[in-house]
C-alpha cells in the first residue's frame, strides 16, 4: 500500500496511522405458543404490572425455572407496550444467569424476539447455553449481532458446538442458502429470529421474521445447557474464568428454546404466533424508545473526501508529487529538509528542486529493513546519519 505524502506546516509532527424488584411470570394460558411438545423454555417477557426492574424472570415452560438477578444494578427493566411488555437491557451490565440446569440438546428449535438499540460491538448476546465452566460457542450455542459495531442490525452471529466460528447469517449467499428478504433491520425495531439445529441434515437453518436466512453446516453434537445467559454471552477467549460478557442493549420480548426440529408445518405457525403478538408492537414500541434511537442520523460518507483532512484549525493540506510506502512519521529538519519514517523503518530525506515551496524528489535516506534489528532500526539509523532532531 502506497501514501502520497503531504505537505504540512514547518515543526509539526504528524502521524499517519492507517430498587423495587418485581417478577415477571410466564404467559397466560390463552397466550401460549400453539406448539408446546418439546418446549424446553418459555421465557416471555409479556406480564402485567408497573414498569420496574425485574429480579425474577420465570419460564413459562412446564419445568417452570426462575432466573434470578439479585444485583438491581443488573436488573432489565420491564417497560409496557400496550398491554403487552418487553424486558429493557441497558447494554451495560444487565443481564439473566440460569445455572444448575444440566440439560443438554442434540436437536433444537430456538426462537427470540428483540428489538437491539444499538450495537457497539463485540458480539452483543441476545441469548447463550453454556457447559458448566465452558466458553458457550465451544460447549453450547449463542445468539449475537456479531463482532463489529453497526447504526443497523446487519450482522446475526450463530454459533455453537459442531458449528464453531462466527456466522453472519443476513449475509450468507442467496444462491445457496434461499436467503431473501432485507439484508438489515434499523435498531429499535423488534425482530423475530429462528435457528434450527437439524443433526438429521447435518445443517443450521435460520430465519428473520419467517424468512430464510443463511444455514451452515452442523456436526452432530451434544450442546450443552447447563447455564443459560439471557442478554449477554458467557466465555472468555483466552486464559482465566469464563464469565458474562458482551451485554445486550435492547428489548428482549421472548425466547423459545425446542429440544425438537419442528416440522414445516409447525414454525410457521409459531412465526405468525410471534408476529401477532410481538412484531405487532413496533408502531407503539417506537414511543418508548429514547430519543437517541428514535431521531438519530447516521453517519453519511462525505462525497469526493481528501486525501488528508486536518481536524486542527490553521493548516493548509497539499498533496505533492512523491509516493512512499506506509509513512508513519513526518518532519522538518532544523535546516528544511522534510523527513519521512515509514512503517518498515525506511527513511527518506525529501527536498524541493523546482523551489515552488513543495517537495518533490525522495531521495532514500536509510533502508532499515534488511539491514538493522526490527525494535532499534530507526534510531540507529539516525545516529549513523546524523540526524538527531526527531
Ligand atoms: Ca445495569
Ligand atoms: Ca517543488
């Protein structure tokens, strides 16, 4: 990669560098999933009540299992939407640990509803299982807006045991995987997600809002659920503990987590289940929304930008007619000779000969690279040449 060096004001060095707690309890009967054979968990955010940190968060699911969050610093707030209610993370620290659960999946069904309000990145978990002291992509599964930060939810990562590595499955190849549909939603905006995990086929499968998304291939194996962590993912990539990273910023409505591949028949139904009850309230969801999400512009590129823009006042950028690699460093020389460190620790010495006030010639001071040790080159090459005003 090449860089025009620029012209710049005379002795300035410049650097190139590329409270009450209350319980929120499963649905009522005459709101429940119209499948129910081999649902797992039941975790819907749909309760009556006031608007108020929640300790508690109770399946709805026959086993019936209460995530406790004792620390009110890390507490969801439940905010109504009409008459119904989604569970508000705060993207710092809130966040759900179920543990002692010790079940493990072979096959599953997981559906979640969220509405992300941003996206600063470094895979925000809407949903992990994890083994029991396990990085959750390595022992069970997670659901998350990937690695880079985004204005637009463009990036669902899936992983788990037998499907490692990330995944974005909005941007996975139409032609091989049915993927159709908007490549990205705008943050404030409840979703409904699908991932099937099918060892039958050996595939992945994923859907937004009922339509097809990309699918990776799956080695058959024993996911674990001991834990789950609901808004947020549990791992740590290197050495030490493994613990709750990554917190989610956003509403989480429901997840419904099937020990089962449900037929074609069935997920449809449970899309158009999530849809009436849920994708329904984004009209009214906006409304709650701040206004941050709500009335934000995003960025937009600047049209025809310069090579260089100055963000100090009193500077005059001129581009002149000498290309060298990778400058890292540029400097005036007590007696004007402009001189450039480059990132392999070449050195040039650049000089003006049709005296128009800009260099134009580069003539190669020191080419450090093959001949002095990496962390000492540059400086032994000034002191070899003499130059000692760095
Ligand atoms: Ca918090
Ligand atoms: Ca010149």
């Amino acid at each position: 990669m090449c860089c025009h060096i620029l012209h710049v004001a005379r002795d300035v060095l410049l650097s190139f560098v590329t409270c009450t707690a209350f319980i929120v309890c499963g649905m009522t009967a005459s709101s429940a999933p119209p499948v129910t054979e081999g649902l797992r968990h039941e975790w819907d955010a749909d309760s009556t009540g006031q608007s108020k940190a929640i300790s508690q968060w109770i399946s709805g699911s026959g086993r019936k299992i209460r995530a406790e969050q004792p620390n009110s610093d890390l507490q969801p707030k439940r905010v109504m939407i009409g008459d119904k209610s989604v569970l508000r993370f705060d993207g710092d620290n809130d966040v759900f640990r179920i543990v002692g659960l010790n079940e493990t999946l072979k096959h599953a069904t997981i559906f979640v509803v969220a509405a992300p309000h941003s996206n600063q990145g470094d895979f925000r978990g809407l949903v992990s299982a994890n083994g029991k002291n396990q990085r959750d992509y390595e022992s069970g599964w997670n659901i998350d807006l990937g690695p880079g930060p985004s204005n637009r939810v463009n990036f669902i990562n899936i992983e788990g045991k037998g499907f490692g590595g990330a995944f974005n499955v909005l941007s996975f190849s139409g032609s091989q995987s049915g993927t159709e549909g908007p490549e990205s939603l705008p943050l404030g905006e409840l979703f409904a997600f699908r991932l099937t995990i099918d060892p039958q086929n050996k595939l992945v499968s994923t859907a937004l809002n009922g339509v097809t998304k990309g699918t990776r291939p799956f080695t058959p194996s024993d996911l674990k659920m001991d834990e789950l962590t609901l808004g947020a993912r549990f791992y740590t990539n290197g050495p030490g503990e493994h613990q709750v990273r990554s917190p989610f910023h956003g509403d989480l409505a429901c997840i419904l987590i099937y020990d089962r591949v449900l037929s074609e028949t069935e997920t449809p139904q449970i899309d158009r289940y999530l849809a009436e009850k849920y994708l329904s309230l984004n009209p009214l969801l906006k409304s709650t929304l701040p206004k941050s999400i709500n009335s934000s512009v995003p960025l937009v590129h600047v049209e025809n930008p310069r090579p260089v823009q100055m963000l100090v006042p009193g500077f005059d950028v001129k581009e002149i007619p000498v290309t060298l690699t990778n400058v890292n460093n540029v400097k005036y020389r007590p007696d004007g000779k402009l001189v450039t460190l480059c990132y392999n620790g070449d050195i040039h010495i650049l000089s003006d000969e049709d005296g128009d006030g800009l260099e134009d010639k580069a003539e190669l001071f020191c080419h450090c690279a093959t001949r002095l040790p990496q962390r000492s080159r540059s400086d032994r090459c000034f002191e070899r040449k003499g130059v000692n005003d760095r």
